[in-house]
C-alpha cells in the first residue's frame, strides 16, 4: 500500500511537469531549439569532439530540434526526467535505502526541472545526469569489490568525457556505494579525490581553463553568469543519499514534504513568467504568427522592450504603424529599433534583423544575424541560420545561401525548409516569389557605409533609394517623435514624406507638425499646406485650454489626450 501511494505521487509529479512546460513554459522550450543549431554531417559533429561531453551534447543538440513542436519539448524533458527517475531508483536502493526510494529519487530530479527553466541550461546537461545515473547502475551489477573499483576509475574518465560535468553524479552515488559496501575506508577517499582531478587533467587535454572544465557543458558567462549552478542537482542528490546512512530520514512524513519544499522553492527561484511572455512575441514573430503577436501585447501587463519591438512590427507589417504607435506602451525609441553592441544579450541580438528586414536594410540585417549567432552559448543558431539564408536569396547572393540552406537541409526539423528553396534557387525561380521580389524592389542600389546603431543614416538611405518604401519612412519619422526631436522629425517628413505621402498624412503625424509649426508664419498657411485637419486643430486649442486651466497636471489631461503624440511629449520620460 505504501508503495502505490508513492508511485501515485511520483505519477502525479511528472504529469505536474508535463503540464508545468507545456501550459506555462513552452516559449522557452521553443527558444532553446532556436539557439541550437545540429547538422548530421561528419565536418560539423567532429567539432563536437573538441571539447569534454560530446556524447550528450550531440544527443542533446539533436532532440532538442523537436522542442519546436507543440509539446515535444515537454514531452521530451519529462521522459528524460522519467528515465532518470527510474535509473535513481535503483541506485538509491543500492547504496542501502530501503524505504520510499520512489520519493527520494525525485529531488535530483527537481533540481533539473528548475534548471531547465533557464534558456541556457541545455537538454544535454539533463542527458548527462540521465547517463551518469545508468552507468553507475550497471556498474554496480558486479559484487566484486575490485572490479568495482576498476570500473569507476574507468567510468570516472569516460563519464567526463562524454557527459561533462554530470559526471560528479556518479561520483557521488559511487563513494555512497563504496562507502556502504567497501570494505577498505580508502577507496571512497580514492574515488573523491580522482573526481577532483579528472576536470583539472581534462583542462589541459581540452584547452580549457581549469574553471571551465568543472562545469563544462554549461559556457562561461551565461546561466546566469552562474555556471556552478548545475550543482544543485549534485546536492539535491546528496541530500536524497542521506536517508541510506541516516535511518531517521527514511520515512514518507519526511520525504514528502521535503519534496513539496523543495519543489516550491526551487522552481520559485527559476521560473521567469516575464522572460516567457518576452519569448513569447519572439518566438511568435518568428513564426509568422502575427496576429498572436497583437492578441499577447493586450493581454501583457508587463511590457518589455521587445514586446512593444515586435508590437510595432506587426502594426508596421499591416501599413498601421504611425496609426497605432501611441496606443500601446513605447519606451522611446528602444522599442522600434534595438540597439546591438558587445553588451547585448542574444535574445534582442536575434530579435534585430527581424525589423531591419522589414524596412529593406539587408545589410543592417545581415550584420545584425550574423553578431546574434555568435552571442549565442555555442555560436550556433538554427533561427539566424534560416534569417541568414533568406537575406541571402534576397540580395541574389545565391552562392551563400545555397550553403546556408545546405546545411539547414542536414538537420531533422529544417530540413523540408532549406530543401524547399534550394529547389527554387536551382529552378531559376526565385522571381516569382511574391515577398522576395518585394524586398528586392526596395533594396538600396549602391551600398553606403556607416556604423551600426545609426539608424537615421540607414533609414534615409533606403527612402532616398526608394522614396515609395513607406515603412522606412514611417520607421523614422517614428523614431524621432519617440525620441522627442521634433527639429529632425520636420525637416524628415517635408524631405522624404510629405513630396510621396503628403496628401493624407495620419493623425500622428497632424499632431506632431502642429507641435512644431513655425509661430513666425501664418498659422492658417501651415495648416493648409500640411493638411492638418480642423478636427485635429480643434483638439489642439482644446488640450491647451486644458493644459493651462490644469497648470500643467497630466492628470486631467490623460482622458481624453493620453493617446496624442502631445500627452506622449510632455510628460512620458525617456529612460533607457
């Protein structure tokens, strides 16, 4: 009887997982399989063996392709963590716990569940951790003390090389076992100290830094600049280990709440709901759905600078940019055009092409995918990949992105994708394309240099290139008005938009030239020439009326006036 409520409780734990990356955190699941990247080819998996883990980081890297797939992501975890679960407990009960091993299995096991949550803890750690556990199962089969000990030397080495940093597992679980089972009190000692030096040998043997090489499939300087963190699951294994040499601690009334603790604390720790809502408009771009895009911006009550980034875009895609800017939140211009230097995260690295593209400016784009990949922990992108390969077709560079596409066309998931349009390329059919040969009309004719982040300079490039490229120009003159720079937002539009799209200029636009209209000249003559229309000027004296009954309060201005580009001026602040 005890054992099936422990197995109902086990059972009721891995439907919680399921359910837990399925229903609240598949954007980072989706995420994880952007900024992999694995092609089956001899010259790319050979660059796998160059570092310690290239077993699990191979296995990891392939499966996680499937984590693009609704559930596969989940599914794929829980069975990793079921697995494992199953291997544990058979190795807890061989250290000498006889009693609610079942229970006892899953704290390693919520250790991985929370470091999963983070995007740079990859499957191949799990992966590890499920290998480590088996092979110290196995290894346990013999009751030859001697053998065992030959075999975890031995299996101390090949773990290292081939799982990494999981390797510590079967460290733990075998000085356990030999502590239990070893008749010499030595050898557990032996085995502590060839763990500890197996990561400092294999530094050399690597060319790693002896730092690296304890924690080695996780990168310097992601996981939250703490790579040590996949300790957690060595010491939620330690403390599983206990009851085999503390009998007080084998009972369910205290395992079960340690499990409950555990899990709240741990997954309250790691579990990100603003950097999944942040995911969700990425990764919700990336795959066309831009509708959705839309539908989680009204519903996001903490708005980021990517989900006002990707709001935009989606309202510039439909021709309503300038028409819905002030609608939603903008944090300046931060929003409309994101920024890439040496300090910027992967995650905006790779959301900046997206608008680049949209705007004509492929070389922007290019550059912008190409500085994402390399910010990624592996430098490998699967996402920058295909972005990169269509800005290729785009510029008619045809040899770059048949190789682009040919390595896409080696992967499992991508390869349906890459084959598609390598089709197309040798077709000669790239012109009959719709998107394509819309991109190419706006493309500027001769290329310009200047530095990235200079987004004036490229956006009137491409208009003065293409005066009829309408997003460009909204882009900009939408740039200045969120920056407040009024002095560049006139002399822009009477340059690049009022001569192609002056006679229905939209409201915001009405709006902005009225705060910016020359008070030397005849009011009524600026008013015609632009178009301002007699409603908008009447809403004009209406809000100054207001503005000075109020002495300056937003407050009673808000109502009816927090949606104008005049309400934007004077009162939003403009913080990076």
């Amino acid at each position: 009887m005890r054992k099936q409520t422990d197995i109902i409780l086990v059972f009721l734990f891995f439907i919680a997982c399921w359910i837990f990356f399925f229903g609240l955190y598949p954007y980072h699941l989706y995420y994880k399989e952007q900024i992999t990247l694995c092609v089956l080819q001899p010259d790319f998996l050979q660059t796998y063996l160059q570092k310690p883990a290239f077993l699990t980081e191979i296995c990891g890297d392939y499966l996680t392709q499937f984590f693009l797939w609704t559930g596969g992501g989940g599914s794929i975890l829980t069975l990793t963590f079921l697995l494992t679960w199953s291997g544990l407990r058979i190795a807890l009960a061989r250290t000498g716990i006889t009693r609610h091993t079942s229970l006892w299995a899953l704290l390693p096991i919520i250790a991985e569940w929370g470091l999963s949550c983070h995007l740079e803890y990859p499957l191949s750690m799990s992966l590890g951790l499920l290998f480590s556990v088996w092979t110290f199962t196995l290894t346990t089969l013999s009751t030859s003390a001697r053998t065992r000990g030959i075999l975890h030397t031995i299996m101390l080495i090949l773990l290292y090389c081939t799982i990494g940093a999981h390797f510590l597992a079967y460290a733990l679980l075998a000085i356990a076992h030999e502590c239990k089972h070893s008749n010499s009190a030595l050898f557990p000692l032996f085995l502590l100290i060839i763990s500890i030096l197996i990561p400092i040998g294999g530094s050399y043997f690597y060319y790693l830094t002896p730092r690296q090489s304890y924690f080695y499939g996780l990168v310097s300087n992601y996981m939250l600049r703490q790579p040590f963190a996949f300790l957690l699951t060595e010491g939620f294994l330690l403390f599983s280990i206990l009851p085999a040499f503390v009998s007080r601690l084998d009972r369910r009334w205290i395992a079960f709440p340690v499990i409950l603790i555990l899990s709240a604390a741990t997954l309250s720790k790691t579990y990100n709901a603003s950097e999944e809502k942040t995911l969700a408009f990425s990764s919700e771009a990336y795959f066309g759905h831009w509708d959705k895009v839309l539908q989680l911006n009204k519903d996001n009550v903490h708005p980021t600078y990517l989900s006002a980034y990707y709001t935009n875009l989606a309202y510039a895609r439909q021709g309503k940019l300038c028409d819905e800017l002030m609608q939603h939140y903008q944090p300046a211009s931060y929003g409309l055009l994101l920024q890439i230097n040496e300090s910027t995260g992967y995650i905006y690295s790779m959301a900046s092409p997206d608008a680049l593209m949209e705007c004509g400016d492929m070389a922007q784009a290019q550059h912008s995918a190409m500085l994402a990949m390399t910010f990624t922990p592996h430098q490998r992108s699967s996402r920058m990949m295909r972005r990169l390969a269509e800005i290729a077709i785009i510029n008619e560079d045809y040899a770059v992105a048949r190789k682009y596409l040919r390595m896409l066309s080696h992967t499992s998931l991508h390869r349906k994708w890459a084959e598609e349009r390598l089709e197309i390329i040798n077709s000669g059919q790239c012109d009959s394309i719709p998107y394509w040969i819309h991109k190419r009309r706006i493309l500027p004719k001769q290329d310009t240099l200047f530095s990235a982040n200079q987004w004036r300079a490229s956006l009137t490039n491409l208009i003065e290139n293409n005066p009829q490229n309408k997003v460009a120009a909204d882009y900009l003159l939408c740039f200045h008005l969120l920056n407040k720079d009024l002095e560049h937002f006139k002399k822009d539009y009477d340059c690049y938009y009022y001569p192609t799209f002056g006679l229905l200029p939209p409201r915001l636009y009405q709006e902005a030239l009225i705060a910016c209209m020359d008070e030397k000249a005849n009011p009524q003559e600026q008013l015609k020439h632009y178009r301002i229309s007699a409603q908008v000027y009447k809403d004009c004296l209406e809000y100054l009326s207001i503005h000075e009954e109020a002495q300056g309060d937003g407050r009673a201005l808000e109502k009816k006036f927090g949606k104008t580009y005049w309400f934007y001026y004077y009162y939003a602040q403009l913080k990076p």
